[in-house]
C-alpha cells in the first residue's frame, strides 16, 4: 500500500519538477481553504502572526477566516499530491515547507517559502487517511505533542497510522 503510493509521488513529481519556476501568482489559483486539525477543528493551520516572508513559522490558530489562514491546494484533487499555497494578495506565493530534504527528520518545524513548482520539500500527499505525507517521504504534517494551543508550531513527524495528531480536515471551497 504505502510503497504503491510512493510510486505514484514519484511519478507525479518528476512530471512537474522541471522547469522550477515560481507558480503563478493568482491566474488560475485554487480557491483558498481552512485546513483544521483533527484534534479542534475550530483551530486552523496559519503562519505566525500571518507575515508572508520566507521561513515564517507554521501554526494553528483560532480560526478567523483571515488569508494567512487559507490554503490553496494545487495540482491535483484530493486526495492526492499537492503543494498548500497561502492565499497571499503579494508578488510572491508562500508554500508550506519541510526544509532541506536531507535535514527531514521527527520534530522539524514547518515554514512558508517562496513556492517553487515541484519541489520536494513542498509537496504533500493527501491520504485517505486525513494523514498530509510529504511526497516521498514516510513524514507526515504533525501538530506537535498534539497541543491545540494557539500559535503551537506545526512539525513533521514519522507518519504512525491512527495517529489523531496527524489527520487534518480540508474545507471543501466555498
Ligand atoms: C477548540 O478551539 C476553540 C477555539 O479556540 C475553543 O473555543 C474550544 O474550547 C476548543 N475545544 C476544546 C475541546 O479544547
Ligand atoms: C488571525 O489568525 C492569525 C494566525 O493564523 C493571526 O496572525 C491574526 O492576527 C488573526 N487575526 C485576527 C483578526 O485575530
Ligand atoms: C525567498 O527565497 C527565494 C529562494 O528560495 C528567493 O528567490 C526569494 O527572493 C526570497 N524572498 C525574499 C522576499 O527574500
């Protein structure tokens, strides 16, 4: 099942991987959505503060319809291979970020930088589950220790099966 999947990551990607230019910035973009953690669905992924910069941490939040809070899922349907645009008005596009692939490992924290079309680090496989894997990868988008306070960064961790911790709901657009 899992190495089936993984396949499929990796054709997708290599389809899109070249050339890496930044996605567009609005044309044509996916309607943003609220993306909640199973754990308190009134809570919302969003970056900190809602500054659009590269490296600005990704938390929940108390959800308050704000942009910073809105994801646009590209690529492809759910569920599926995807990058998490915010919803950004500016030049640039911010994408949910895992890092440098050969620093992935349990407890990193995620990030928005500047979308790249096909990178690794920012492509994200929606499972039945409700699990969001990162493409290639067994890491699956973890809300850390499972704390639903405000502003409690988001991390990566190895993706555990049942794990209530890793299963995010999507809002269907409005
Ligand atoms: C879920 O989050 C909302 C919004 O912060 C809060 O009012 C509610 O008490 C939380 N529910 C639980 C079970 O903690
Ligand atoms: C909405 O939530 C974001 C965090 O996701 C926060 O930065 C922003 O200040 C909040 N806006 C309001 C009006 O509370
Ligand atoms: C964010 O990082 C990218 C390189 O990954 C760079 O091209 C872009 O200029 C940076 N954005 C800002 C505002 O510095």
């Amino acid at each position: 099942m899992f190495a089936a999947l993984v396949t499929i990551a990796t054709s997708v990607v290599f389809a899109v991987a070249a050339p890496a230019s930044s996605l567009d910035a609005r044309a044509g973009a996916p309607i943003p959505v609220p993306v909640h953690p199973i754990l308190n669905t009134s809570k919302c992924m969003g970056i900190v503060g809602g500054v659009y910069a590269n490296g600005t941490q990704v938390d929940i939040f108390d959800c308050n319809d704000s942009a910073s809070q809105s994801w646009e899922i590209n690529d492809g349907t759910l569920p599926g291979l995807s990058s998490f645009s915010s919803a950004t008005t500016g030049t640039d596009v911010y994408c949910l970020d895992a890092g440098v692939p050969a620093d992935y490992a349990d407890g990193v924290q995620m990030k928005i930088w500047k979308c790249f079309s096909g990178l690794a680090q920012q492509t994200w496989n929606k499972l039945e589950s409700g699990q969001i894997q990162l493409a290639n990868t067994n890491f699956c988008l973890d809300l850390t220790n499972g704390d639903i306070t405000n502003r409690n960064v988001l991390q990566i961790w190895t993706c555990t099966a049942g794990n209530t911790n890793q299963i995010w709901t999507i809002d269907s657009p409005q």
